[in-house]
C-alpha cells in the first residue's frame, strides 16, 4: 500500500545520503527534509469523488488526471481537475485531489485551502483531515497537526497512513516517544505483512523507552 511504499522509500533513501544505519540518522536537522518527504508518500489520490456520478466522459478524464497525478505530470492534471471543479465545484473528492496536487507542487496555502473546501463538502473526508495534518506539520503548528490526525482516526479507526503519520509527529516533534510506538503498533497491525522500517522504529523507542530513567516524564 502507499504508506509501506512511503516509508521504504525514505528509509533506502536516508541511508543511501549518509552510510549510517537507521537508528544513527534519526537527526533533527534531517527532520524538515526527510519526514515531508515521507508524509506526502504516505497520501495517496482519491479514486472516487462522491456519490454524484460524472458522466462517462468527465469520468474518464478525471481517471486520466489521477494517472498523471501518480506519474508526477502535474501540470496535465492540474488542467483537468480544474475543468472539471468549474462543472462540478461540489465534488469533495475533486477538491481533495487538487489539494493534493498543489501540495507536491509546493503551494501549501492552496492545498490547505483546497483540503479544507473538501472537508466542508463531505464532513467525514478522513484522508482530507490526514493531509491538513501533514500541512499543518509541515509549516510548523504541531498541535493543529496533531488534532487533524486525531480526527481522521476518529472517522476512521483504522486509517493507517494518520496512524503512521501521528506517531512520526508525537516521536520526532512532540517528544511523546510512548504514544508514538502505541501508533506504530498500531500501523503494523493494519499491514497485511509488517513494514521493515517500521519495526526498526519501534524497536528503537521501545529500547529508548525501557532505558528511560523511572523519574523522567514525556514532555506535554
């Protein structure tokens, strides 16, 4: 799945800039780069828009704009989808897609704006409310971030990518290492076969964890 694919691709491409192995590259001046890297790995398009049909032909276009979009054409696909917004401006799955688009071309003030316009269109959007916790991470608001993962888990319990992606933030920018493994954990129960990164990182905190002195406290 694309949260699998995500995390391999950073790991492998991590080790391959620095030579060291995982547990010594978790470096806070990697952060920024390494971890947006991840997190807009781990989002894959919306193939579906909502339950008012396209015609067959818009259908086929928009199907067309989602291939372009996984293949890194963005500007054909962002033509498409805004032709296809200006007929149909009340499809959330339009305004998600393009959102996403607008985040892989470094336009995060769109993105946000597009995620958000989803999300009053279809209330319930989980992987909207995942990728305004990757923006929000990503311009710094951790706790905005941390609260759009919360609310994609609410709507659904069992969204791996805003498990994964609410445990990266508590880890590496909240400092909440406990919490974080329980969403690792978490994430791994929802993989048909557990991600190799993935255990390493959990391997790592829970040693972290158990040489914790017993007075230490995680940070609120």
């Amino acid at each position: 799945m694309q949260s699998r694919k995500g995390v391999k691709i950073l790991s492998k491409f991590l080790t391959s800039r620095l030579s060291l192995s995982w547990p010594r590259i978790r470096l806070w001046l990697l952060l920024p780069l390494a971890f947006g890297f991840l997190a807009a790995c781990t989002t894959p398009a919306l193939k579906t828009t909502t339950t008012v049909p396209l015609s067959a032909e818009r259908l086929q276009h928009y199907r067309q704009a989602l291939a372009d979009l996984a293949a890194g054409s963005y500007s054909a696909a962002e033509k498409v989808l805004d032709q296809l917004i200006r007929v149909r401006p009340e499809l959330a799955g339009l305004h998600f897609n393009r959102g996403l688009l607008y985040a892989r071309t470094k336009r995060p003030e769109k993105a946000l704006s597009e995620q958000q316009q989803a999300i009053k269109l279809k209330p319930r959007l989980a992987p909207a409310y995942n990728q305004i916790g990757i923006l929000k991470r990503q311009s710094g608001q951790f706790d905005a971030a941390e609260k759009a993962y919360r609310n994609a888990l609410r709507i659904d319990e069992n969204y791996a990518n805003a498990e994964l992606n609410l445990g990266i933030l508590l880890d590496l920018y909240r400092q909440q290492p406990a919490q974080a493994l329980e969403h690792y954990q978490r994430f791994q129960a929802l993989q048909q076969e557990a991600d190799a990164s993935v255990h390493q990182w959990i391997t790592n905190l829970t040693q972290r964890l158990q040489k914790k002195p017993q007075n230490m406290q995680e940070s609120p």
